[in-house]
C-alpha cells in the first residue's frame, strides 16, 4: 500500500514538474508567388527556431521573429528560395525553473528560376 501511494505521488509531482503543448500555428501553399514562374523543387525541408526563458518569463535565449527565423532555417538547409505546402507549428515546454518555446516550419523548398 506505501509503494502504491509512493508511485502515485512520484507520478504527481511529475506531472506537476512538467508540461508540454504542441499546437500548428498556421498552413500556407506558398511563402512566394509561384503562378507564372519558373521554378525547381529541391525537396521537403524542416527548420527551427528556439527561445529559452528563465521561470517562464526571463529571455536566455530569445528568437526575435521566430516564424522568419524557422523559415530561413528551413530554406537555408536546401540552399533555396521558398517553400511550398508550408506547415508551421509551435511547441511550448514547461519545466520548473526554464521553458522552451520551439517553431519548426515544414515544406518543399524550391528554387526559383531567374
């Protein structure tokens, strides 16, 4: 009966130590005009963008534009010039002392022809 009680109040304070929310923040079909241009794809890409902060609320590490910088993350990775089919999503880690907030962006990144 004490061992039970035991897990059951490790479990709790884990549970209580610790959270995580993943939510998509948004969809789009292009970051670039395609219709009438000439372009290659390169291939699916995924880039990220982190900020750390103390106690929820003191910036160590801090993206400025995350969406921006996820999504030249994402492009710099295939060397190309924007993204097709683009899903972003934003990742929230709560712990005791520090969160992390995580936006990674998805797509096919492509090359546009000059």
């Amino acid at each position: 009966m004490k061992k039970s009680a035991a897990i059951l109040g490790l479990a709790l304070v884990a549970t209580l130590l610790a959270g995580c929310v993943t939510r998509p923040v948004s969809v789009s079909q292009s970051t670039w005009p395609t219709e009438h241009k000439d372009y290659s794809i390169l291939g699916k890409t995924m880039g990220t963008a982190t900020s750390v902060y103390l106690l929820g609320f003191i910036p160590l590490t801090v993206s400025r534009n995350p969406a921006r910088e996820a999504l030249d993350d994402a492009m710099n990775r295939k060397g190309g010039d924007a993204l097709l089919d683009v899903a972003m999503d934003q990742s929230l880690q709560y712990y005791i002392l520090f969160s992390i907030h995580k936006t990674k962006v998805h797509g096919t990144c492509i090359s546009i022809k000059r």
